[in-house]
C-alpha cells in the first residue's frame, strides 16, 4: 500500500518537539510524522522547561511572555493543570562577568512585568549572587509527556518507532517502519540528539558547537532555597523533585559537575542514583537558532535553553508560513545561516565552566 507523502517529520524527545507537531497537524493542518522515544520517564533529566532564562534581548522576553500565557491556556485544555507549576527560580552568578550579565538580565525581566528580587548570601554557595524570578511556570515533564502523545494521536499527528531515518539534503527524510518506507518533505530536527544524530555532516553549521555534557540524579535530600537554581555563568542547572532528590545536567564532567553540586548543597552530597554523559548543542553567540541548514535542508532548533516549549506556538506558525509580523521578524534574525559577526542577536553565554580542563 502506497503511504502519502507527510508535509513535516518532527524529531526530537522533548515537550517542544510534541507542541511543535501538534501545533502543525491540528492548528495548522499539516500532515505530520512525529519520530522521538519518550524522554520524561526512562532517563535522567537533561533539559527542563522553565519560563525563566538569561535572556538579555527584550524581543525575546516579549515573546516569551506571549508564548507563555499561549503554551499554558493550550496545556490546561489538553493535559490539565497538573502540566506545571509556579516556582521561584533563583538565577546565581559568581564572575564580574556573569554578575554584570545577571544584573542586565533581571532588569530586562522587570520592564515585562516580571518580579524580581536579590537572594540572601546565606542561602547561596560560597561567592555567588543570585536573583529570584517570581512566579516563573515549570512544565511537569513526566506528567504532560503522556498527555501530549495523546493529543498528538487525537489531532492526526503519526507517531511512529522509526528503524531508520534518513535525512537528505534536500531536508527530506525518509524512515523505515516494519519494513516500509515513509516519507516527509521536510524535517524539523527539534533536540540536541537528533540534529547530532540525523543532520547530514557535509551540512554541519559553523554556528553550531558540541560540547560535553553531564547529568546527575541523587537521592532525596532537605529541601533546596528553591525547586530550581542555575548557575548562569555555568550553564548549569539543579532542579530539586517533587520526591526532594536533586537533578542535575548542564555542560562538563562529573567531578567538576559534583564538585559544583557539593557547593550548592553546602558540602553534603547525598548518595548518587544515576549519572550521564551525553553532548549537547550551543551556539557561538549565545543565541537560539533556527531554520533550513544551508538554506535547503532540514529545519534545526538549537540553543533554546530552558524556554524552548513556550516557543511552540509562534515556531509551528513560522514553520508552516503563518507567523505573525514580530514573530518571523524574531525568528528570522536568529536563522542558521546568520553571520555571527554582524548580527544583533547574540546573548549572553555560559562560559565552560565545569569541562574538563
């Protein structure tokens, strides 16, 4: 039996490749394949979806705040209230560098409505700083994942267990299910590991840099100043569960990764229940990127950070050429093929400060 051509494969394990493809089949009435094992459940947290970031361009807080309020209205319809939760994250600097950054930051924070406020030292590490963002909504990973997949079935979107994919050139992907082959005309790499794992390597962007990364679980502990920290001039994320274990992922190794946990614990490091070691995307300016590699291939969504879900909405728009004015504005100063040296994106970024030296 011949199966029709899909419009878009999205690609990718994370809450904003499930948005994406679901925005596109159901809004957009795109016919969609959706290839990406779960995320959530079987393995240590390597990202989070938070909707505070170091972000220093106020385009992009506008658009955070607007994607926000737009990501949760369509979470609370399709998965619940359960999908998130209103945390006080605390973002911590310890260079001139990464304190003049922070400063910078919560005051781009603040001209959007944003409340902010200075952490006590006491309840940091040793020579940090740190603000509280008030109010900021993490997305329950473990519990909109299951949601989405099911919204994802409900709006047309295909999810299929690929055997093989192949992504050409063109973008075009070609995948393999139960001896059949399936076909899309256009990819959408939507996470780290699927760009590292499909991107075609004669089209590797300049702009973009791999760089070791790490991911740490310990047991239940006494409860951190806040479920979330990050060290901004790290790029290091602590992020304590419900359970009140500490996950850890962010750029470097394992005993410098330790070594920084054991900082923020106050030099009691509960015992270890998983650790990992993975590669992880950043761009040389700092800056999310998107669109086609070489201006005909795969669509790539690299460096978003924390805040890549509440993106979804304006990003499945831009992809199927309905984007608002700002929106393809904001989207289109950030493609993959931008000259680094001349745009006016860049953002402030993380230095590698826990690899290995």
């Amino acid at each position: 039996m011949n199966n029709p051509i899909a419009d878009f494969a999205v690609i990718g394990s994370n809450s904003l490749a499930r948005l994406v493809a679901g925005l596109l089949a159901g809004t957009h009435k795109r016919r969609v394949l959706f290839i990406g094992a779960s995320q959530a459940s079987y393995r240590l947290e390597r990202s989070m979806d938070l909707s505070a970031a170091p972000i220093t361009r106020p385009e992009t807080w506008s658009l955070l705040s607007e994607g926000t309020a737009e990501t949760l209205r369509l979470l609370a319809r399709i998965v619940g209230r359960g999908a998130f939760r209103r945390i006080d994250p605390i973002l911590t600097a310890s260079t001139p560098r990464a304190e003049e950054a922070l400063s910078h930051i919560r005051h781009m924070a603040m001209e959007f409505g944003i409340a902010t406020e200075p952490t006590a030292p006491a309840r940091l590490p040793s020579n940090h700083v740190g603000v509280a963002f008030r109010d900021a909504v993490c997305l329950q990973s473990s519990w909109i994942e299951p949601g989405l997949d099911a919204w994802n079935d409900k709006v047309g979107v295909e999810r299929i267990a690929a055997e093989s994919v192949f992504v050409d050139e063109d973008g075009s992907v070609r995948v393999i299910v139960r001896g059949e082959e399936r076909m899309a005309r256009q990819a959408v790499l939507a996470d780290d590991q699927s760009i590292i794992a499909h991107l075609p390597p004669g089209q590797w962007p300049a702009l973009l840099q791999r760089r070791p990364a790490v991911a740490l679980m310990t047991a239940p502990l006494r409860p951190l100043p806040t479920p979330v920290l990050l060290d901004i001039g790290l790029g290091l994320y602590v992020h304590q569960q419900t359970e009140g274990g500490i996950a850890l992922h962010g750029p470097g190794d394992f005993s410098k990764a330790r070594r920084q946990l054991e900082a923020i614990l106050g030099g009691t490091l509960a015992s270890r229940v998983g650790q990992s070691m993975f590669q992880q995307l950043a761009t040389s300016d700092g800056a999310p990127t998107f669109g086609r590699v070489a201006k005909a291939g795969a669509d790539v969504i690299a460096n978003t950070g924390s805040i890549g879900a509440f993106l979804a909405p304006a990003l499945a728009r831009w992809l199927a050429g309905e984007a608002k004015t700002h929106e393809a504005e904001w989207f289109g100063r950030r493609l993959i093929t931008r000259d680094v040296s001349t745009n006016l994106v860049s953002e402030f970024a993380s230095a590698p400060g826990i690899s290995a030296s």
